[in-house]
C-alpha cells in the first residue's frame, strides 16, 4: 500500500510539473504528447474507415470482408508491427522522423477495425422500413445515407471511435521503445532506472487519462440517444396529428414499401 501512496504522491509533486525537466518530465508535456499521437492516429482511421463502414453498411457488400478484417487486425501484436516499421521506414526516411511515422502507422492500424465495425453495424441496424419510407418520398441514396441512416446509427458510431481512443490511449505506451514521447517515457524510464515512483505513477496517469476520455464519451453518446430519441418521439407526435384519412394513407404506404 505504501507503493501506491507514494506513486499519488510523486504526481502531486509540484516539482514534477515545472518546465526545462529532463526528459521524461514534465508530466503535462508527456501527456500532450500522448493525447496528440492519439487523436493524429484516430483521425486518420476515421477518414479511412468511416466512409468504408457507412458503404459496407448502405449497400451490405463487403460484409463478411469487414468481420474477417477486423478480427484479423484486432490479433494483429502492435509492438511486432512498430518494430516492422521502424526498420523499414528507417531505410527511406530520416532517423528523426522514423520513430513518429512508424508509430501513426501502426496505431492507425489498430485503430481502424472498432470504427470500421461500428460504421457498418450502425447502418446495418436501421430499420428497412424506415430507408423504403425514405425511398417513397423520392430521397436519392446519398440522401438516405447522410439523412437518414447516419443520424439513427450515431450512437453506433461514435461507440466504435470510442472503443479505437481507448485502444489507441493504452497502447501508446509503447511508442516510448521506439525513443518517442508520451506518458510511456514515464514508465519507461522508470523501468530502466528501478524507479518505482515512475513506473506507477505512469501507469496511473494513462488509466486515469483513458477513464477521463472514456467518460466523455459515454456523456456524448448519452446526449446522442436522448437526442434522437426525442427527435423520433417529436415524429410520432405529428403524426398523430395528421387527419385520420391522411394517417391511414402515409401509414399504409410505409407498409408498401415495407413488403
């Protein structure tokens, strides 16, 4: 217990936050460093993969291609591939900027299975008798996608970027093998100099920074379903204002469509 007290205490320390530190301190550059390789790394999946779920998603093709892919990619050990990459890329690309390149790739690589799966399981889920009543009123395909599907299956969504931050947060860590930044230079440089403070103490902040990102998340996928819960409650609503003849006629052409 006492190992615990005074890891909390070596981050509590004032003396640990100020500037000019040797590396790996200050804590708050490490952690900016860390929450940069992130989002560089989540942002560039979600350019990859977003557009390919909502596809595979939209038109069902490619599916079996999507649940094989993102297990494969899931199995796939990332400190194996940054390894792989640091070699190659250090071939073709400066020795300073080796490290940063291979890491991006490779997170990026983790990344993309949870936002791929969540893209094209979110569109998958909505109902088909909500895209032929879109499809009745004239709407393109385009239309049904950006309109329609993609708002219903937010939650879904954001879910899948959710769980690609939290990976991407955790395994940043290992960058620091490769001489990069981050709060795995914490843990690392307490493992190379037996400093128990530094090995806890990293390993609390990239719990404490997944949990704080991870809570954010969740609040916005909580706004999200209220939101589009009351969006689909305020819809039944006028429709049960519409007259009884005009009722029966919009409800009998969702049936159509639906059969």
């Amino acid at each position: 217990m006492q190992f615990f007290f005074s890891a909390v205490a070596w981050l509590f320390d004032p003396a640990n936050y100020q500037a000019g530190l040797q590396t790996p301190l200050p804590i708050q550059d490490r952690l900016v460093e860390h929450l940069l390789y992130t989002f560089i790394s989540v942002a560039i999946a979600a350019v990859i993969a977003l557009p390919l779920g909502l596809y595979i998603g939209h038109t069902g093709r490619g599916r079996g291609f999507v649940i094989g892919f993102s297990g494969s990619m899931r199995a796939l050990p990332t400190l194996g591939l940054l390894g792989t990459l640091f070699v190659i890329i250090g071939y073709t690309v400066p020795f300073t900027q080796t490290a940063f390149i291979a890491s991006i790739i490779a997170f990026v690589v983790l990344a993309i299975p949870s936002i791929l799966a969540g893209a094209y399981a979110g569109v998958e889920s909505v109902d088909p008798v909500t895209v032929d009543a879109a499809r009745s009123v004239g709407m393109t395909e385009l239309q049904i996608l950006l309109k329609v599907e993609v708002p219903l299956s937010l939650p879904l969504i954001i879910g899948g970027i959710r769980a690609s931050v939290l990976q991407v947060i955790a395994t940043v860590v290992i960058a620091s093998y490769v001489s990069l930044g981050g709060l795995g230079a914490i843990i690392s440089t307490g493992i190379s100099l037996n400093e128990n403070n530094l090995i806890l103490g990293g390993a609390l902040l990239v719990t404490a920074l997944a949990l704080v990102i991870d809570g954010l998340f969740a609040l916005v996928q909580f706004l999200t379903r209220r939101g589009l819960h009351g969006q689909i409650r305020r819809r039944r609503t006028r429709f049960r204002a519409l007259p009884s003849r005009r009722r029966a006629v919009t409800a009998s052409t969702v049936d159509e469509r639906a059969h």
